[in-house]
C-alpha cells in the first residue's frame, strides 16, 4: 500500500529533499511535486512521486550569509545582478518576461494589455508589415499560459510559414510546438503512447497547416481536440469570400468560425491587410470576434464596441514610442529600364503576331478560345521573363490531362498561375502548363515548325549580350554590391531564376571576386530546406539571392539581406510589397533599403503594368506611409490591359495611351484612392488611443527593475568577466563590442553552440550582421549569472562573495545593504508562483532597523558607490564583526514592511492589467521570511554605529 504525504506544499515554498534545497513549482499532475534547485536551473527541476517518497521531502529555510567567508564588496552588486537575471518566474507585472528570448519593444506592449484585459481574448492584430505581429501575438500566449488562463497553444497558419512559426515559439517564447501538415503526421503518430489517442489531443502545444486541417478528413478531429489559445496568422486568407462558399478559403473561414463558435477560446487573428476592398469579407473577419460585428456595411459598428478587440498601427507612429527608437528602414525605391536586342525585339512581335492570330481563329468554340487564350499569355509572359523560360513553355505542348472541364481550368487554375493571383497562400513559380494544343484541334504541321523556329531563336538569345534584361539587371545588382548592399533578385519562374544565377555568377565574378550567387525555387524541396540555403548563402561576405516568390510571403530575410530587384515585374502590386517587405521591416540593419523595378521601355507588356499598378501603388505607398492592397477588381483590370496588348493590331504606341487612360483603369484609381483614404482613417481610429503611453510606461518600470534592462546586463557581463580572465571592448561600430569569456569560455560554447572569439556582441537594438544580440536569457548571459551564484554559494572565492564589509566616507552611520529574495504565490484562475530580487539599506535606530528611502535607489547606490570612497582597510575581523551586527539585527519580523509593499504593488498590477476572472481579483501571498542572498555593510571611517 502506497503511503500519503505528511505535508502538503504550495509553489514557491522552500524544501530539502535528497541533500539539496529547492523550490516547489505549480505542477497539474496529482500526487506529483515538481521541485527546481533554489539556486538552479528550470532544465534541472525533478519530479517527487509522493506516496513512493512519502519522507523525501521536508520543510526547508534559506541559510544567511557566513559571515566567515566574506569576501570583496563589489561582489554584492554581481550576485544581486546574477540572481536577478537567472529569474525565470519574475514577479512583475507581465508574469512571462522573465522567459522571453527577445526584447520586446514598448509599443508591442499594447496588444499584450488589451488581450490581459479581455476574458475570453478575441483580439485582431492589424499592425503594418514588419511590425512584429509575430511577437505581439506569441507575448499574448505566453502570458496567458505563464498565468494559467490557458493551458494549450495553436497557430493555425499557410504550409509554408509552419517551420517559422515552430522555430519563433521555440526559441523566443520557450513554447515547443508541434507542426501538423501531411508531411509530417506519420512521424507524429509514431511518438504516440497509444493508437487511442488523438494526435491534436496527445501534443500540447501545435502548429498547424490550415490547408490540411481545413478538409472534411482532418476538421473534426481538430476541432474536437483544438487548443484553448489559438492564432490565425495572415487572418485575411481566412476571411468569407464573396460569392463563392465552396472554394479553399470559404473553406478555411469555416473552420475558424467553428473554432470562434466556443464562446470560452481565446482567438488572436494576425495580418497587416484586413481589409482586402470587400467589405462583406472584412466584416466577417470582424465576427470572429464577436458575432455582433457581422453585419451588413451599411450598418455602423460602435468604435468604443469594437475598438478593445481591434488595433492598427502604422510604423511611422512607432518609430520613436514612449521615447524608444525602433529603428524601421527607410525604402529608396527607383526603376531601371532596358530596351529590348535587336533579336529579342523581333522574336517578341513575331511571337505576338502568332498569339494574336492564335487567339482568333475563326469559328472557334468560346471555350477553346480561352483555353488559346491562356496558353498565348504564357508564352508571352515567358518570353519576356527569360530565353530559358520562353524555351521551357514552348517545349510543353501537351494537351490538358486533367478531367476538370476546360473552362473551368482556364479560369480556375490559369488565372492563379498567370496573373499571381494575391489569393494565393503561397505563389506558384512554375512555367503555366496552359498547352499550345487543345483537345480537339491540333497544330498543323506549319505552326509546328513555326514553333520549334521560335524554340531555336529563344535558346540563342542567352546570355547579356542578346538579353537586355540580363545585362541592365547585373549593372542593378553590381552598383549595389558596390554600394555595400546583399540584395535579392526576384523571378516570376523556376527557370529564370536559375538562369538569373547562373548568369549574374559568371558576369560579376570579376568586379566581385568574393561573390556567391544561389537560386532559391518552390522546386528546391520543402521550406526548411530553402532556408537552409538561404542561411548557407549568409554566411558569404558578398552575396545575392535569386528567388521565386515562393519566399516573398511571410519568410522573413532583413537580417541577411537588404536590397529587393524586380527582375520581372509582378502582375499583382500586393505581390510587391510582399517581397520588398520581407527586407523592409524591424531588424533590419541597414538604415535604408533600396528596391529597384527593371522593365523594357520598348514592351507593352511591362509599361501597362507599371504604369497602371505598380506606380499607383507606390504614389499612395509614399503618401501614406502603408501599403494599400489593390483593390478587388484588379484582376479584370490586369485582365483588360493584357487584352488591350494581345488583341489588338501590331505595336501602336497610340493604342497604348488609350489603354493607360481607359475608363476601367480610372475606375480602379478611383477605388484604390478611395480605399486608402478609408485605411488611413481606419488606421487613425484603431491606433489604440485608449491604451494610453503613460499606462504603458508604468507597467515598463515596475517590470525593468524585477528582469533588468539590456543596460543591466551589459553592466553585468562587462564587470564579471573581468572576473574569469576575459574581457569585453567596443569596437568602431557604435553599441558592438568584442567579448572573450576567459574562464567561461567552454562552458558557453556547450551552451551556445560554437561562436568564434572574440565574439561580435550587441546588448540593445537591433545588431548588424554577424553580431549576436546578448538579452538576458542568452545562454552566455545565464552561464555568466550561473557562475556567480556557484561561486558566491562556495563561499571560497572572495571575488563573488555573500557578505562584506567596508570602511567608507559614503555613509555617515553604519549601514547594511541586504540583497533579498521574494517568494510570492499568486492565487487566480490556477496558483502560479512567482519571484523578485529586492535590496534594501537599513540603519539602527535604538533597538529597531530603519530601512532608508527609497528602498531600492538608496541600497543601490551604496552597493553600486560605496567601494568608491574606501576610507582605511578592515581587518578579517573587524569585518565578520560587522557582519554578524547586521545579521543579529533581523530579528522577528525585520522584513514585514518590504514584503507588504511588494505584495501589494505586485498585486495592484496584476488586478490593473487582468480583467476580474469570475469575479475574483488576484491574490498575492508571501512566502516568509524573504531569502537573504547577501549582505554588505557600510562602516563610516570613525566607526560610529
């Protein structure tokens, strides 16, 4: 018979078991106490199965300093700074900072507070592109678990963006993620403990592909095991379409509806385009989060109803919030044109003639006109891509295989691959497969010939001598390596792409000895090994990227990367942006980044495309400060465009002009200027000006001196590592610095990989390439606060030691300094335990101790000064003496007045950022006494006590 527990014990009590004190943490499994040291690591936490250990565990208290292995004074201010930065579970206003990887900026602050202050969450996220709503939304999921609002994680997100969202939750946000798409699922269901169970329900934490979860096979066993928080990333994807509710993001809308339809999950929706020009898909984005605000346009939505589940920001009104500099790129953007080679230019009309004629023919089936339609597009828009694209497509000349009517395949799949489609989770770079023979008609035996002579001319124009277009984009690409620049040259096909690298290799090898130029494509495997070879490619001084879009989407490359060539011009403006921002946004170094448009002065092609859409969009771009998608007609509009090149007679520059000023074009400037001035007042509305700054600053403070500031931690490497024989020094660029560790060398490196010394380093901003930022939860950082408390613990070197004592003229009565440890427990919707490091400064007042004031400023300054102004040196025992006098003077409660004023500022902010859960406000409880980590004492040079 198992034997019960003598002693129950809540988290944050103090314990001994097996030799060794630790500390008890929540644990959701009965009978079970999870313990981690008191002084160590959360990866050393061990598990007590209690009635099989029913004596392993006893009462413990914290041991004060001995005062017979004091040591150096300025070794207080290290083992402060070290306790403080190994804290994990810091007792601030935002229970989760503590275990963040990255240093959030002040404004991603704002939906963390709206989200604390919603029960359930049901927030949208509408921040610019590069804003960081990655992070705000996965800040927003961590506080919640590290609270215990909820207990499971899910980010519903395209294929392609999985690994990303994995690799961000873990090693930012400590939140380990399984990804859940087809490739994927065998794996996951052999790490099953049983074939009972459901692998949505076995993995705690998921990222899932919304394309595989979405269909009838998947849904409901995702929907019946969901996670209690989910996010949507690139929310619009998801929004109800107009018209069609039966296609792929019909779809998806239903599946999160579903998921909204449990009125206690919390549902963060993410995406910098909302609003997509259709209302009626807007506002159903809108009812997710709550019902109410699906609604018929014309009727309005309350801003004060709306407003606490909506936030929308340009970055412009960021760049310099509460005071910080988030230093977002400025975007230089320029085109370049080219003018077609004598045989290009004459292969291109001859290829046009025959499309026309192709596209003509009398008496030809409507529907087997589309599908020539079609096919003529793909060889002209293959044409002016590159020779090697232009053979690719004439040599496919197959008819269609698929059992989807033809009509349906022209407009249904065509479309998407000719005219990249903005619906799209992820763009398709394959040469059209629109075939040059229909069903029923074959070519005869002169268009034939017609076409192996255009095959024959295309493979002979390689190269920059006969493509223009080559050469104008490598004097584009080497004036930016010149300038210092790593761009990323962007194809609409696979084998421009190649082409394009191959080339550009070979062209600028000479005028760049050191360059190394790779081709990324939608057929160079999956994404985990695309980006394997776009970090490989960052590892070389001079380098450019060619890639399809198929990383202009959510693939984030501005630390690598900082320069974007449109060697061929997107068809849709939305496809622009998207390239241009995966360099244009936060973390990137580069104060500007440069974006060049190449097109052919001498191809109609290219000039109603530019003139119509891709300048449009950049006017309004520079207007407003934010990209606004096109509107929703674009497509016809590319669509009449296209036709006003292809159907009528040969080159007419007159016919040209008119197609620019047509009345569908006017009507689409029209709409898109409307529609940006409606997302500029939208912006303005949704800014979130009822979160206000000072509420914002407020929660900041009370945080910094709980977790530290990247000043903090920068004070506290370059002070300690002098301490085991390294060194730190600035270096010419402002805020990089080069670290040794000395000692610690080895111990980091098993931690942080293999860095090479000196290590390029930066503590605040963002760092340039090459240097690691160092944050408080950096490995290099934790094995540097590790190695202080260890040695402080030894007690054997006087370097890093508990106690000390000092003759000083900063004081004018003895004065000790203590360095304490809180323990709180925090009772809401679970029992969370909580921790802080406080300093106080006391002085005898008759029988009784003063603390001074201000607690924290006042203890602070004589740790931090008071070795400064040494009066004469004390002995060993004069030292032990006065330290025993400050240890004698804690008698019963010495420490009832800090940790009433930390409770109840701890538990002000708690109850001022969280909304009443089922009407009970958190309560903080104490554990008692406080752990003295140390102590210091100040002895003016006369002695006077």
């Amino acid at each position: 018979m198992l034997a019960s527990p003598k002693t129950e014990y809540v988290p944050g009590a103090l314990v001994r078991a097996r030799g060794r004190d630790w500390i008890v943490l929540p644990n959701e499994e009965p009978g079970v106490l999870l313990l981690r040291p008191i002084d160590g690591l959360d990866a050393e936490s061990v598990g007590i199965f209690r009635s099989l250990e029913p004596d392993a565990v006893e009462p413990s208290r914290y041991l004060p300093p001995d005062p017979e292995k004091a040591g150096d004074f300025t070794g207080g201010l290290l083992l402060r700074d070290a306790v403080r930065l190994g804290l994990r579970s810091g007792a601030g206003p935002f229970r989760s900072m503590g275990r963040l990887s990255v240093a959030p900026r002040p404004y991603q602050f704002v939906p963390l507070i709206m989200a604390l202050r919603m029960d359930p969450v049901r927030l949208l996220i509408a921040d610019d592109v590069g804003v960081g709503k990655t992070i705000e939304a996965s800040m927003i999921a961590l506080e919640l678990l590290d609270r215990g609002l909820i207990n499971r994680v899910g980010v519903l997100c395209a294929p392609h963006l999985c690994e990303q969202w994995e690799e961000e939750l873990r090693t930012k946000f400590n939140i380990d993620a399984a990804i859940i798409q087809s490739s994927r699922i065998g794996r996951l269901e052999r790490g099953l403990p049983r074939r009972d169970i459901s692998l949505y329900q076995y993995y705690r934490h998921l990222v899932v592909s919304i394309d595989f979860v979405k269909s009838e096979r998947n849904r409901r066993m995702f929907l019946d095991n969901a996670p209690d928080f989910i996010i949507v990333d690139e929310a619009h994807t998801a929004a109800r379409p107009s018209g069609d509710r039966s296609g792929t993001q019909h779809q998806r809308y239903a599946l999160i509806r579903e998921l909204a339809n449990n009125d206690s999950r919390h549902i963060v929706l993410t995406t910098a385009t909302p609003h997509s020009g259709i209302e009626e898909s807007f506002r159903s984005l809108l009812g997710l989060l709550d019902e109410s605000f699906d609604v018929s346009d014309e009727v309005d939505i309350p801003h004060a109803t709306l407003a606490p589940h909506f936030v929308q920001r340009k970055r412009v009104d960021l760049e310099n919030w509460l005071g910080v500099d988030t230093p977002f790129p400025e975007r230089e953007a320029s085109e370049r044109s080219y003018t077609l080679s004598g045989e290009y230019l004459r292969l291109y009309e001859d290829i046009l003639e025959y499309c026309r004629g192709y596209v003509s023919g009398d008496g030809m089936a409507q529907q087997r006109r589309r599908v020539r339609y079609w096919a003529a597009l793909s060889i002209l828009r293959c044409v002016l891509s590159s020779p090697r694209a232009a053979r690719a497509v004439l040599e496919n000349r197959k008819p269609p295989s698929s059992d989807m009517p033809v009509e349906d395949i022209a407009d249904e799949v065509f479309s998407q691959q000719i005219l990249d489609s903005s619906d799209e989770d992820q763009a398709t770079d394959y040469v059209p497969t629109a075939a040059l023979d229909d069903q029923d008609t074959a070519l005869d035996a002169t268009e034939r010939r017609l076409l192996d002579g255009f095959l024959k001319r295309a493979e002979a124009l390689e190269g920059e001598e006969r493509d223009a277009k080559l050469g104008e984009a490598s004097r584009s690409v080497s004036d930016l390596l010149a300038e210092g620049y790593r761009p990323i040259v962007y194809c609409r096909f696979i084998q421009t792409a190649r082409y394009v690298a191959e080339h550009l290799q070979r062209i600028l090898q000479k005028r760049h000895p050191q360059l190394q130029v790779k081709a990324v494509t939608g057929d160079d495997g999956d994404s985990e090994q695309r980006k394997e070879t776009v970090l490989g490619l960052a590892e070389e001084p001079v380098r450019v990227l060619v890639a399809t879009d198929c990383l202009s989407e959510g693939v984030n490359l501005q630390e690598h990367y900082d320069a974007v060539v449109h060697y061929d011009l997107p068809w849709n403006p939305n496809r622009l942006e998207q390239r241009e921002g995966r360099v244009d946004r936060f973390g990137q170094a580069k104060p500007t980044v440069k974006t060049v448009l190449i097109y052919g002065s001498d191809n109609e092609m290219d000039l109603v495309v530019l003139d119509v859409l891709l300048r449009k969009a950049r006017t309004i771009r520079q207007r407003l400060g934010i990209s606004v998608p096109v509107p929703v007609d674009s497509e016809q509009v590319v669509n009449a465009l296209v036709d006003s090149v292809l159907l009528r007679g040969r080159r007419q520059a007159r016919q040209l002009t008119l197609a620019l000023e047509d009345a569908s074009v006017s009507r689409l400037h029209q709409a898109w200027d409307q529609m940006a001035d409606k997302e500029e007042r939208t912006r303005a509305y949704f800014a979130q000006h009822g979160i206000e700054p000072d509420d914002v600053a407020r929660e900041l403070a009370e945080m910094e001196p709980v977790l530290g500031s990247p000043q903090d931690v920068q004070r506290f490497i370059a002070n300690v590592i002098q301490r085991f024989n390294g060194d730190i020094r600035e270096t010419r660029s402002n805020g990089v610095f080069l670290f040794e560790p000395g000692d610690l060398r080895d111990r980091i490196v098993a931690r942080a990989g293999k860095p090479l010394f000196p290590w390029s380093i930066a503590f605040d901003g963002v760092a340039p390439p090459g240097v690691t930022l160092l944050g408080r939860n950096n490995p290099a950082v934790a094995t540097a606060a590790e190695a202080v408390l260890a040695q402080a613990l030894r007690g054997q070197d006087g370097r890093f030691a508990r106690s000390s004592a000092i003759f000083t003229n900063a004081v004018e009565l003895r004065t000790a300094v203590l360095v304490l440890r809180l323990r709180y427990l925090i009772e809401g919707a679970s029992s969370q335990f909580a921790e802080e490091v406080v300093t106080g400064a006391f002085q005898r007042e008759g029988d009784v101790i003063r603390w001074l004031a201000p607690l924290q400023e006042q203890s602070l300054k004589l740790l931090s000064e008071g070795d400064s102004q040494l009066a004469a040196n004390i002995s060993p025992a004069e030292r032990r003496d006065h330290i025993l006098w400050a240890l004698d003077m804690l008698g019963d409660g010495w420490y009832k007045e800090i940790v009433s004023e930390r409770t109840a500022a701890l538990e002000a902010a708690h109850n001022r950022l969280t909304k009443t859960i089922k009407g009970e406000p958190a309560k903080v409880k104490p554990h008692e006494p406080p752990d003295v980590i140390g102590c210091y004492v100040l002895v003016p040079a006369g002695g006077k006590s």
